[in-house]
DNA sequence: TAATAAATGTCGTTT
DNA sequence: AAACGACGTTTATTA
C-alpha cells in the first residue's frame, strides 16, 4: 500500500482524512478539493469564509490555499511548518503551524470532492537567464555597451551600506560607478547610485561619474538624475542575453561558484 | 455535460487535451498532475527540464507551476494571461501568453496521473486584521499610543514623492509627521520620515518632530535615527488590533457576482 | 498608464 | 538571529 498516487474522489470524511493524515506522516504532496474555512494567527490575523478551494499540503511542510481566482494563494504557510490532523463534527481539521514565530494557519473541510496524497518525482534542473546578474556579466565581457572605452574593473564590489555592480573606469580616466537594473529604474535606483557616488567621492577625493543602467527610466525621476548630476545609459536585458550567446546556459544552482 | 467537476485518473492525452482544452474555453479551474517541462520568456527567461509537477490554470487566466517542494510557483503566469493549446508529438501544449508584456509561458505534458476540470464556488469573506492600515486606525483612535496629549490631523497625508502616514501636534504645539511600519523598521523606513519631514520643514519654515512607530527599530538604524534627530516609538500590531476591537472585522475584497 | 508604497511579501546572502 | 537587497516580486492605490 505504497503507491506513488492515491487519489479519491467525492470521499467521505473519514476517507479523505486517511490519506490526509497518512500522506502528512509520509511527507508526501496532498492536494484537496472542497468546502473549507480557513484561520490564520501570526504576523497577523485572517478569517476565510466557507468556500469551495484547492488545497496544496507539500512535502517540505508548505500549505497553499488556492481560491478559484488570483495568482497568489489566499492563505499559505512556509515551508517547515508542522502539522495537526483531526476529525471533528464531521469535518477534517488541519493545522499547519510553526512554533518559533508563532504562526498557525487552521484549515477546515466539511465537504471534499478530490482528495489525492502523491509522491512526485522532479529532479528537473531549472535555468533562469538574463537575471540582473546577467547583465553585470554581459557588461564585463562587451564593456562598449556603456561606451567606448569604458574598462570595467571588478563586479559587487563592497562599499560600506551595499554593493557597487560594476566599478570601472571611463575614456578619460574617471571612475565610475554603475548601477545595473532589469527592468525599468525608479526612484530608488537612481537614490542607490547616488549614495555610491558620494562613498567614492568621499573616499577618494576625487570626481565621479554614476551610470545607471538598464532597459528604460521612469520618466519622474529624470530630473532626479539630472539634479545629482547621474547619467542614464539605456541596455535591455535582451542586448545581455544576446551577448552571453543563446548557447550559455547557467544552472542556478551553480551561480555562487561562477561568481567566483 | 456541464458538471462542475469533471475528473480523469491517468488518462491518454487525447482524453486529458479534451478536459484541458474545453475548461479554458469555460473558464473553469484547471488542475494537472503529471510529467512536463517549461519555457518562459519575458521579463527574464527560463527553462525547466522534465520532471512531475502540478500545474494550476484558474479562470482568471492566472497559471502556477508547481514542484513537489517549496511555497512559490516555479514557473507562472499572472491572471490575464491567454491560452493555445494543442496536441503534438503525443504531448499536450499549453501556452500561456501575455501580448502587451510579451510575456509567454509554454507547459509541455507527455505524461498525465490527473486531470480536472472545476466550477469552484467561493463566496466566502476574507477578513484581515492588524494591516498597517489598521495601525493608522488604531492611532487615530488612540492617539495616546504615541505619547499623552498627541493630537492626530490627518492621515495618508499628500506630500510631493509620497504619504505621511500620520499628521499630528504634540502637546507642545509642534507640527509631528509619523511613520507607521508593522513590522521590525529598517533603514529604508527612516529615510523615508526623514524625507516628509525635510519635506514640511522647508515648507513650513518650522521644526518638525518625526516619529517611527512600529514593533520594533532594527539596531544599526538607531544610531541614524539620531543623527537624523529623529525618535521611535514602539507600538505593536497587537496593541492595535486589541484597540480596534476583536468585534471589527474589516472587509479586505468582495467578491464580484462574475465569479458565479 | 505610470508611479509609489505595502505585503502574513518570499528568498537568498552576509554579518 | 538580524539585516539587507533582489525578485519574472505581486498587489493595491493614486496621480
């Protein structure tokens, strides 16, 4: 009795608790279908009335509970919660909680149309490309992306409060600060570069030049560049992509060790 | 044949193409089990080889990869998404799409353990306490949380690049900006107040005091809090939500009747 | 539509 | 354990 999938349909309570419950025990997935309310004590409170849900219970001990809208799940616990089952009233009680930071989330089925406790195989390797990191590589490698001349010198280079992405040097000798973002740059971006480029001046003594780079600014924050003298150099994470080459392909998981 | 559940254990894909396929048309909920591989292309770019997984398609058109481990999705899509679906290769194509973000996700399935097809009902209420907003509340309630005699005007106050949470006068007349967080206050948080306050003084002409509340102050912003000559009270969510009442529940979305 | 701030953000990494 | 920044962040709100 220890099929890779066990799988009931419209179970009665008792039914659906067993694989429920042996399916917790068992760390498999288990995902369960019906009428269900939902508490939720922890970093703060919530009340989900009755309603027909997808419940997700994975192995690693996160809870997902899905409505039959929206990206987001409407209730959920982390990985690494712990897990109390029981019948009552004819109805299946769940608690998935975590002692330390005093989360608990109670999910409640009085009716269940699926119930299904799996034991997936996924050893499927994941690749994610033209991330920001990326970008910081493309840069190193074809440099006449900012300019001509530009030399970049090192990457996520230290300063006190953060990391400068890419510190180089310019055409005419002046050092140079560059913020790299995937995707459009606020406010925010343009307050990150600024606070490099006084460290630097301040440590140095010297003029320099903040860059940032990316695939567009927000309008309203132009002027913001302006006013602290920033310059806006427009690279698509696209451009980085095609530089890298379509070939590269960089395993996540082997990002800390390339780095290096 | 229009049930609200419709349901297949290890179909052929033509069978499960049939489910998947119609339910898109109906804007049903969606759920697969089974063997598949991924591509995204958009903001970034992915890929994910073989593996078993559970995929959801809700009828917003929101659709979740999901492996046997960890909280998020590995793959998505956000609801809006549009849908083309096919058989090749005895593999059923799912491709979800976004033109306007050009964003596109394409699920490949060669292998099916389950398929469904949903008409979820869910009308149920959800209810959350102890928002931000809630703290804002509970200050304009009971002012006397942040010192005695402190005199809240307005709240989610305009200023040029932002809102003051709270806008108030102490008991010694003084013209008091402050800034709520509900959880541990970072740097950030500092940075902003001392951003409303410079904002008000150069208005005003006048000192302005600027007060952090939240739970807690994170250790290495103190000392920039002082420099900043501003001060932090602490208050916690759970001191709101005891001031608000257990009795008030505030309604965070209803449901539009499009979901019947 | 763009910009801005909150989130039970989550998830890493570094101190 | 705390702090800090990135995320295909998402989501809501407002200009």
């Amino acid at each position: 009795m220890n099929k890779r999938f066990r799988l009931l349909e419209t179970p009665t309570i008792k039914q659906a608790y067993q694989i429920v419950h042996k399916g917790i025990l068992g760390h498999r997935n288990i995902i369960i279908i019906g009428n269900c309310w939902v508490e939720y004590n922890g970093r703060a409170s919530s009340k989900l009335e009755p309603g027909e849900r997808i419940v997700i219970i994975k192995r690693d001990g996160s809870v997902l509970v899905h409505r039959p809208r929206d990206y987001a799940p409407i209730n959920w616990q982390p990985p690494g919660s712990l897990f109390k089952t029981m019948i009552r009233n004819n109805s299946i009680y769940i608690r998935a909680y975590k002692t330390k930071e005093n989360e608990s989330l109670e999910i409640i089925f009085d009716k269940i149309y699926l119930v299904a406790s799996l034991r997936l195989i996924d050893t499927g390797e994941f690749y994610l490309y033209a991330s920001e990191k990326d970008m910081h590589d493309a840069i190193m490698i074809e440099p006449s992306l900012i300019e001509e001349g530009f030399n970049p010198l090192v990457m996520e280079r230290p300063v006190e409060s953060g990391f400068i992405d890419i510190l180089g040097v310019d055409n005419k000798g002046r050092l140079t600060v560059i913020e790299v973002k995937r995707k459009i740059a606020g406010k925010e971006a343009v307050l990150q570069l600024e606070k490099y480029v006084k460290v630097l001046k301040k440590s140095t003594g010297k003029k320099v030049r903040g860059i940032l780079v990316g695939p567009e600014i927000s309008k309203g924050v132009q002027a913001l560049l302006a006013t602290l003298n920033l310059e806006f150099i427009p690279v698509s994470p696209k451009d980085c992509y095609e530089i890298l080459g379509i070939g590269r392909n960089k395993k996540i998981t082997e990002f800390s060790l390339d780095e290096i």
